[in-house]
C-alpha cells in the first residue's frame, strides 16, 4: 500500500517524533528543531550511491523504537533512495522535493526556478562544502593513482557544461569562509559566482508542520512511492 | 585483436594505448579489430565500475581514450568498401539537465557499433528534438538525462514528438542517472536504457542490420 495526499493530518509531537537526516540538511534543522524531539544523523557520503543511501535508511527505520512513532526525512528524492521506504509501526515524512537543494532553497518551486534560469548551475552550502563533494571530491585519488594532469582534466571535464557557481546562504552561520572557497572554486573553473539566498520555510514546516501537500506522507505499513514525487513536476 | 592494447585501455594507460593503436593503424591492422579490442576493453572498464573499482572519471578517461583511437580508425575505417552504417539514432540530454558523460558514452559505443548517430548536446529543448527528427530521420531517438528534475522534460519531449505526429516512426529511449522501467512508462518512451551496451543492443533489436 502506498502514501496518499492528504486526509487526517498527523500533529507533530516532538517526543514521539524523531527527526532522520542527512549531515548537510540536519544542519540547517537543528537551530529551529523543538526542544523534546530527538534526530538521528547520517553520513552526507551516502547520496553518491543511492542504493546504499536507500539501505542505510531502511537500517535507521528498522531500529526505531517506542515512543518514536513519526520520522521526519531529512532528504528528498535524492536519486530514488526514498523510494519504497517504509515502516510497519512509524509514519514517515519526506518533503516532496528532488534533492536537498531545495530544501534550502525553501520550496521545491524555488529550486526549479533557479533551475529553469540557469540549468548548468553548481550548487553549494556550508555542509556540501565541508562534506568536499562533487567533482572535488575524487580530486585526491585521482592525483595519487593518475597524476595532476589528468586529475586536472576530469574535474573540468565534469564542469565543463556548467556556467554558474552557486552559494546557498541560508543564513545559519558565518558565510565568509564559504565564500573565499565559493569564489576560488569559480574563478578556478571559469564559473560565474553567484549567492543565492537560502530559506527555512520548508525546514520550519518539516519540523512543525503542517504536513501538508508540501510533503510525502507514508503511514505505518504504507512505502514512499515515485509517484509522489514525479506527479508534482506536472502541476 | 590485441591483449595488449585491450589491458592498456581498461588499466587507463592512455599514453600507451594511443601508441598501441596508432602503430596498430600504421601497421595496416584491420581497423574493426582495433574498435573490438576497444570495446572489449570498455566491457572491462564497466565491470571494474560495477565492482567499484572504477568511478566516474575512469568511465570519463576510457571514454577519452576510445575517442582517440576512433579517430585514427576512421579515416581507415571509411576507405574501406562496403561499409555501410546500420541505421540512424538521435540522442540528446534533454532541457533542463547538462549532464552528458554518460550520453557522451552512449554515442560512442552506438557509433563504434555501426550507428550513425546525431548528438544534439545538452540541455535540449523538445522543439529542437521535433525539428531534428524531420530533418535527420532517425529510426531511434535516445533522451539523456542525470537529475531526477529532467524526467519532466523527458515527458514533454516524448509529448512534443507525439503532437508532432512523428511518434509513430520512431521508436524511443531514455536513459541516465536514475532513469528506470517507471520513468520509461512515465515518459511514455519504449524502452529505457540501463548502460551503454543497453542502448547499443536496443538499437540492434529495433534497427537490425
């Protein structure tokens, strides 16, 4: 049985509810999570392999007992590593967004629009930047096992249909730091730097609610379905 | 067919499989055995992927070193009588999304397998795809796409074939990233695309030859 939209709103009570999410989001949420409700951290690594990101997840679920009777998902799509996610005794909330980008942003429709201006857009935030993700990521082995030139080669590669770089403030913590690597980051590959500012808007509601359409809402027994998530790119 | 030039692709000595293949050419060798031997090693490198051995800038690399000895193949490749292209696929990474490492593979191993391919790039608009069909004539037609964003523009492009009406001539693939069995039934498209290999065989089934 799959989640549906709507009916019987579920009333967020932050002793039984506990918050799931991703390194990079479950920053951005603790500032504003409600005194009483506990969350759970996961590697930010994990989204390279939706596969595992989707395992370990289902791990998290499958350990969470009593009083905990809501999870919260601090994820969105995030490559279909929610899909079919489920729990027989917990309701799951998930934001109805592709990636976490938008969960920054504040609304999936934000996130699109950014997309739709400029698609060849690199997005950052304090967490992705910590995390050292991306193209950026590999830039280490690369150099060990290929040498400098070929590492050189692959990251500009790998940017090489992008225009912008794009720096999320959501205004949580001191920007400067980011910044100077943001802009270096640009200038390194040819990429107009550009701030975009971040929102808590979705946050606050995946922590308090309402949980309404904004969401995917998988009650006990029912599995997080694709549908959820495609449907909303029609309207 | 060579051992030596298949181990230097998949271990991603690209200096010495470029030498290989060049004295290969030089020395008259028959050209589709140079392209088997690259494609055995491409076999090779996408199992080492599977296994995660591999990543993403290994697929990049082999994919740059079998550009390379296309290269020098196919000026030998098309003196040769007789050679005659097994039919047409049009493939792009459709609007919105400007990913295209993985379409860039696709085209690769369509074209080393006797397909004469269009790739119309990134961030393809479905208009762009409606008129390059009229012009190209494609009997397949392959959208790319990475983000989980892209499988709207999957649907509207697929629909602007359709109100087209030159959905019934072709057949069409989707592929990339996250793309599965769902987002093929979503997109409305035939078929979907799991590896490169999958695009290669789709396109045999459908065009023969």
């Amino acid at each position: 049985m799959h989640a549906k939209d709507g009916g019987d709103r579920i009333q967020m009570v932050p002793e039984r509810t506990l918050v799931l999410a991703c390194a990079t989001v479950i920053e951005e949420m603790l500032p504003l999570m409600p005194s009483g409700m506990s969350h759970q951290t996961l590697d930010f690594g994990l989204h390279v392999n939706p596969e595992s990101l989707k395992n370990t997840l289902r791990a998290a679920l499958d350990a969470v007992r009593p009083p905990i009777d809501v999870v919260i998902l601090g994820y969105g799509l995030c490559a279909m590593a929610v899909v079919g996610l489920g729990s027989e005794r917990c309701t799951l909330i998930v934001p109805r967004v592709d990636d976490c980008i938008a969960i920054f942003m504040g609304s999936g429709e934000a996130y699109k629009a950014q997309h739709r201006a400029e698609p060849g857009t690199y997005y950052l935030t304090k967490g992705w930047i910590e995390a050292g993700d991306g193209p950026f990521a590999d830039y280490d082995r690369l150099v060990e096992r290929y040498g400098v030139e070929k590492a050189e080669w692959v990251l500009r590669e790998m940017l090489k249909n992008y225009t912008r770089l794009a720096l999320i403030n959501t205004g949580q913590y001191e920007m400067d730091r980011y910044r100077d690597y943001s802009q270096e980051t640009a200038a390194r590959f040819d990429l107009r730097y550009e701030e975009i500012p971040g929102s808590n808007a979705l946050i606050r509601k995946m922590l308090y609610g309402p949980w309404d359409g904004d969401f995917v809402v998988a009650r006990p027994g029912e599995t997080i379905p694709l549908d959820a998530f495609i449907r909303s790119h029609r309207t | 067919m060579s051992k030596e030039l298949v181990n230097a692709i998949a271990d991603m000595r690209e200096d010495e499989a470029l030498a290989l293949a060049r004295a290969m050419v030089e020395g008259g060798a028959d050209p589709t055995g140079i392209l088997e031997d690259a494609r055995e090693a491409m076999d090779i490198v996408g199992q080492r992927y599977e296994e995660g051995e591999y990543y993403l800038p290994e697929l990049m690399m082999a994919g740059e070193m079998l550009n390379g000895i296309t290269d020098m193949v196919k000026p030998v490749l098309t003196q040769a009588p007789g050679v005659e292209r097994r039919g047409k696929v049009l493939i792009g990474t459709v609007a919105g999304d400007i990913h295209d490492i993985g379409k860039n593979i696709v085209t690769f191993m369509l074209d080393v397998n006797g397909f004469e391919v269009l790739d119309l790039g990134v961030d393809v608009a479905p208009e762009k795809f409606v008129e390059s069909i009229r012009e190209f004539q494609p009997e397949v037609v392959g959208l790319s796409g990475f983000l989980t964003l892209a499988f709207d523009a999957m649907v509207d492009t697929v629909a602007a074939i359709e109100a087209a009406g030159l959905r019934d001539g072709i057949k069409i693939v989707v592929g990339g990233g996250q793309v599965t069995d769902k987002i093929r039934e979503y997109a409305g498209a035939d078929a979907y695309g799991d590896d490169a290999m999958g695009a290669v065989n789709l396109a045999s089934e459908w065009i023969g030859g």
